[in-house]
C-alpha cells in the first residue's frame, strides 16, 4: 500500500506480513490504513493508484495526488481593472522618471494617452496629472472571455428608468389626445363616413380610398414617443405580413405525413405527396439535395472516403482544399489514361470510323415531324419532296429576259423554252410580247394554209363487225389455216423431216441450262415467228413424261 512507498527493500518476512494484512484489511477483520489526515483508505484500491510518485512522496499513506487541487478564486478576490480612478492627488512639482507631457509617475511618455502638450509638464511644472492606479489581474480562462465582466448592474436600473419614462410620456400623450376630442369632432367623422357610404350603389363593399386613408390615419396615430417609424413603413410591414405565403407546416395537418423540424426549419419531404409536383406550391426540400454544387460535394465525399480506404490522408472536413484539389488531379489522371488506352487500342486494332456517334434520329427513331402515310407507302402530308436545283444559275436573266430558261414549256414541239418571249433557243435575245405575237401569227398562218380534211363517216356497230369477220377471213387465208381449227386437232399431215429436226430441238431444249429464258429460245426454234407448228407440238408430245401411262416404261425382258 501506500506506507511502503517510504520503506526500502523488505525482507521476506516483512513481506509475508504485509500481504498478511493486506488480505485482512480487504476481508475485514484488521482496521483500514488511515492518511495523514486521518481519512481512511479503502484497501480495493489498487497500488499503482494509492502509490504516490517519487516527486509527490510525502513520506506517509495519503491519496492527495489523486485528489483536485483546491483552487482560490482569483476573479473574485482580484475584481475588475478601475477604470477612471486615480491613486491620490496630483503632484504639485514635476518628478524624476515621470511623463514628460503629462507629469504622472505611472506610465512613459510614449504611452501616454493625454494631449499633446506645447510645452510639457517637465519644462513647465503645470498641469501635473494624478498618477493612474495600476493593477496586475492574473485572470483565469473563463474570467478573461466573460463579456460581462466588470459591468455594473446598476448600469442597467438606469436603462430601464429610461425606458419607464418614455412609457409614461407615451401613455400621458394619449390620455391628453382622448380628452381633448370633443363630441364635435365624433359626429364630423362619422357624416364623412356616412356620406361616403351612400356615394357607392353597393352598400356592401366600402371605398378602398376611404380603407386607405383610414389605415393612414391610424397609422399617423401609431406614432407615439420612441417609435421611429413612419405611415409607408407601417403600411408596408402590414401588407408583407398580409401577403405572406403559408407556412409549411400548415400545409398537410395530418400527422402522419411529411415530418417538420422545429429547429432547422426544414421539411425535406413533400407535405402533398396526392399533388403533382409541377403543381404543389412547395413539395420538399429534397429537390437541393440534386441541385446546384450538392451533387458535386457528395462526389468529393465518396472520393474522400475511398481514398482514405487505399491509405491517403484525406479529410473533407479538416482540410476540404486539399480533398478538391486532389479529387481533380484524380479526374484529369483518369480522362488522361482513358484517352491514352483508347487511342492505343485503335492504332492497335482500328475500328475507329464504328465508335462514330449514330445521328439522334436515328439512334431514337423519333422526330418532331409529323408524317402522313398512305396505304402503300406513300407521304401523304408533313415531309414535301425537296425542289431538285437547277443546272443553270437561278435568279439569273441574260439576254435581256424577264425570266429564267425552262419557265415555259411548248407542248407543239415539246420543247422548254422562255416565258417572256416564248423561245426555245437557249442563247436568243428577248423581243418581249412581240416576240410571242409573231409565234401565234405563224402557228395561224400555218394552220390555214393546210388542206382541209373531210371527217370520216361514222360506222355503226354492225359495220365494224362485218369489216372485222372478213379481215380474220383474209388473215386465215393468206397463212392457209382455218381460224376455226384449233393447233393439234383433225387428221394431220406432217413433214417428217420438220418432224424429227423438232424432236432433236426438244431434247437440246430439255438438255439446256434452266437458267436461258425459254422465250428467247423459242423464238430461235420458230424463226423469230413467235408461233408453234404442228412438227413442234407433235415432238413434244412425243418426248413428254406420261406418267399415268402404266405401259410407258414397259420393258420386254424375254425378247
């Protein structure tokens, strides 16, 4: 325990004995170790806490070193600085070591806070000043940032007087105006009143000059002793108060819905979540969360956060310069190794031209045209055919022309010409009206000097019907073909030598590529005629695939 602190070394016996009491001081039976104060000590008490050090040794038991110092009231006893108080009466010749402007023994000439003098009070032996009472204040922590202290409280019984006066005066002023109005003057205002009432046809609603210069007049009347404000500040701080919005805590009075907090003012969630937002008057204050630079700020937080996970010392809140300054080295780093593997990939590799941004219309497939299609697809409406540009300048009239080649067009000889003039020679000059009244006169002329043509008679339908029978009998006649006799029908007579030149023509043609166009060989077959003969049409059925023939591909074995 404590007392061993000033015995040296122990014996084993002495030893033995004091664990001995120690052990019966902690279970009771042996009285506890006083210090020199007479204070018992608790034996639970640990020894590295009941032991003094070496420094704090007093020689016997004791727990004064775990104990607070007992601390004197400096403050009070000390008091405050007297200010504007002299230590005795002023000198009546100057001293040895004083101010040389002002004669006090107190402070140097240097520090001295009087007027300066034209002639000091050393050179004078006038005007000594009484030396100053200066104090030392050894002021403890608190004593020195105390804004109250050394105020006198009886400083503030005389503020308060003051004000009890300027109420009183206030109160005086009013009894004053109130006894001074006479009945007179009440009936005067309410005539005026009246009068003004039954000028308006509505009896409802009063004159909004007459509400004006009332709220004027009792504003006027507001103005007493000590207030400094006058009839528009009034009137204005009245219709702000008036017009101010609805608090926002007022909004939802249900109180499950958004959560106010008194001391911060805020309301982040939306007190009208059954409104929309583009609708609500004030839906949250969630919505600064993702405006302005707060995006940006929990950014830098994250990045302060990650980097101080790889080991950096980064602390957005003890030194927030050097967080930024480091969380834009970052992004410059980062841009500048993607471009760099970029550009080393695409030397490597190419492809380029395919990482090129697709046009916006394409990539959504949506416009703000308005296109009609037809059935067909055709554009009925919204996207006109663009104007093909001319080959020629446009806006551009040469050879005295009014307007440009191609403006006219004529239908007698087919050709584009000038508008002005009628001409269809590119490179001709302009002869205006003149031109175009030679043109008509010409086209006259050339119509009546053509013979004049009989019309041809009218036919009736049994006339043309009769011509077109007996022109079919010519055509049959001339080709040696009865028209009524159809290709491959009656008793045949065939050339055998056409016979078996067409039998071979259709085994080539069978033989041929599926890809030659069949119309073309047959017009070779033909003659160029376009038209089967009976030698064709015989060869082909010769060589035809009949396959409902049960005796086509009969073979006779035996013989």
């Amino acid at each position: 325990m404590a007392s061993s602190s000033a015995v040296g070394k122990l014996s084993r016996e002495d030893f033995r004995r004091q664990k001995d009491l120690e052990a019966a001081r902690k279970a009771g039976t042996a009285p506890a170790e006083l210090d020199e104060k007479g204070r018992p000590i608790n034996p639970h008490i640990p020894q590295y806490i009941s032991k003094a050090p070496w420094y704090l040794d007093t020689g016997g038991p004791s727990l004064d070193h775990q104990r607070r110092p007992e601390e004197q009231d400096r403050d009070k006893e000390q008091g405050w600085y007297a200010r504007g108080q002299r230590a005795g009466p002023a000198a009546t010749k100057y001293r040895k070591g004083a101010c040389e402007n002002c004669g006090a023994m107190t402070h140097k000439t240097r520090d001295c806070l009087e007027r300066p003098r034209k002639k000091g009070a050393k050179w004078t032996g006038k005007g000594i000043a009484a030396d100053e009472i200066v104090q030392n204040l050894e002021l403890g922590y608190d004593a020195k940032r105390d804004r109250w202290n050394g105020y006198d409280p009886s400083e503030h019984k005389r503020v308060y007087d003051e004000y009890q006066a300027v109420e009183e005066a206030r109160r005086r002023l009013k009894e004053d105006e109130i006894d001074n109005q006479t009945a007179t003057d009440l009936s005067a205002v309410k005539k005026v009143a009246k009068v003004g009432k039954e000028g308006k046809e509505d009896a409802e609603f009063g004159s909004s000059d007459e509400e004006d210069e009332d709220e004027e007049k009792y504003a006027e009347g507001a103005d007493q002793v000590g207030q400094k404000l006058d009839t528009k500040t009034r009137i204005t701080v009245r219709n702000l108060r008036i017009r101010e919005d609805t608090a926002k805590y007022l909004l939802n009075l249900d109180p499950e819905s958004a959560y106010y907090d008194p001391k911060t003012r805020s309301m982040r969630d939306n007190p009208l979540a059954h409104v929309a937002p583009e609708d609500a008057v004030f839906a949250g204050e969630n919505f600064m969360r993702l405006s302005g630079e707060a995006p940006d700020v929990q950014k830098l937080q994250l990045f302060a956060w990650q980097a101080e996970q790889r080991g950096n010392d980064v602390d957005l809140q003890a030194n927030p310069t050097q967080g930024e300054l480091m969380h834009r080295q970052y992004k410059e780093k980062k841009e500048l190794l993607k471009d760099t593997t970029k550009t080393s990939l695409l030397s490597k590799y190419g492809g380029e031209q395919y990482l090129e941004k697709v046009p916006k219309e394409l990539l959504t497939g949506q416009t703000e045209e308005y296109v009609e299609y037809s059935a067909n697809g055709q554009v009925i409406k919204g996207r006109e055919k663009a104007k093909v540009r001319s080959k020629y300048r446009e806006d551009e009239y040469v050879n005295n022309h009014t307007s440009v080649w191609g403006s006219w067009y004529d239908i007698a000889t087919s050709s584009w010409g000038f508008a002005c003039c009628h001409s269809t020679i590119h490179a001709s000059y302009c002869a205006g009206s003149a031109a175009i009244e030679a043109a008509s006169a010409a086209s006259v002329q050339e119509l009546l000097a053509r013979p004049r043509e009989e019309p041809e008679p009218v036919k009736t339908l049994a006339e043309e019907h009769a011509e077109r029978l007996a022109k079919d009998g010519e055509d049959a006649g001339r080709s040696g073909k009865d028209p009524k006799k159809r290709l491959g029908e009656g008793d045949l007579k065939l050339d055998q030598d056409k016979l078996q030149k067409a039998i071979l023509d259709e085994k080539k043609r069978k033989k041929r590529d599926a890809e030659e166009d069949e119309w073309e060989s047959k017009k070779r077959r033909t003659g160029d005629t376009g038209e089967v003969s009976e030698e064709q049409l015989e060869a082909y059925r010769m060589n035809r695939l009949q396959r409902e023939d049960p005796m086509a591909n009969y073979r006779d074995e035996e013989a």
